[in-house]
C-alpha cells in the first residue's frame, strides 16, 4: 500500500436499481494512505459499454479538491443523481499533486425492471427461466437430505419424544 497515492471506497454493492432522476445516497471514504499532506479531486464517470456517457468533477465541501491528512481516512456522505440507467457509474479519485487517476470504486446502476429478479448466470433453460432448474435441484437435494438423516436417526436406534413415552391419552372430564 505504500506505493499508492490514495484510495477510495463506498457503501454501495456491486449491482444498484436506479431510477433516472432519483438521488443516490452512499457514503465515500477516501484513504491517504502516504506519509505526507495530500489534496485529492473526485471525478463521476457513467458509460455504457466503453462509451463514455458522462463525465463531471464531484465538488466536496465546495470545493474541486480536499485535503486528507497523512494516514488518515475521510468519510464523505452525499448523494448523486443522473438521467440515466443501465450504465457503469464510476467515481474516480485523482491526486492533484501527480494529477494521477490514484484509484476508483464502481458500480452497475440497472433499471428497477431489471432488478426485479437477481442476475442469474446464464444457463440454457428447458422450462422458459434460468432460475427454475437451481430451484428444483435445491428442492430435490433438501428432500435427499430429510430421507438421509431419518435413515441415519433409525439405523442408530434413536427415538422421538412420541415413541420413547408413548401416545399419551387425555382423560374424560366429569
């Protein structure tokens, strides 16, 4: 980690479902991780594929660059809004003293659609959906499962509460 000028991470998973227009909170952390005073500069970036989509400096208290103390780690919360979708949203951190692109962190903002089932790896389907053959195997091997361990509970003579104490009959009342 020496070698690096600074680092940055966020709460944001891998996949997010984004609507154009609405804000996207997180929270930004951005590391000095050298031994000496550094500004840094963050930088949003969406793109589609390799196209470039948009690009456009992220001011941070108000200002195009931040300082970070040496070691030091700062949490940045806020929140970005876009036009669109089904894009790659990047947000690049830069040294102002190299102008060095030091690192980034990234995300896929899908359309809520999209997201509406989780991304399944493709698979060739028989039945018209991917997920549906993971779902029956699961069910299957669950049932394996249930029929093994019974077998298991009767080969080592083990007995439930009802068959060690016997079908216990409640009394007439008066």
């Amino acid at each position: 980690m020496a070698d690096r000028l600074g680092d940055i991470f966020w709460d944001l998973g891998p996949v997010v479902a984004y609507s154009p227009g609405y804000d996207l909170g997180c929270s930004v952390y951005v590391a000095n991780c050298t031994q000496g005073k550094r500004e840094y500069a963050l930088i949003s970036q969406l793109k589609r594929g390799e196209q470039l989509v948009l690009e456009e400096a992220v001011r941070v208290f108000g200002y195009a660059w931040f300082p970070v103390e040496p070691g030091d780690l700062v949490r940045l919360r806020g929140s970005f809004s876009f036009s669109y979708t089904d894009v790659a949203f990047n947000l690049i951190l830069v040294d102002r003293e190299t102008e060095e692109l030091t690192d980034y962190v990234s995300t896929q903002l899908i359309s809520p659609a999209k997201a509406a089932l989780p991304p399944w790896p493709s698979v060739p389907s028989v039945w018209g959906s991917e997920w549906w053959p993971m779902a029956a195997g699961m069910l299957g091997l669950a049932l394996v499962g249930v029929v093994v361990a019974q077998g298991a509970a009767r080969h080592r003579g083990l007995q439930t509460e009802d068959q060690r104490e016997g079908t216990k009959q409640l009394e007439r009342g008066g």
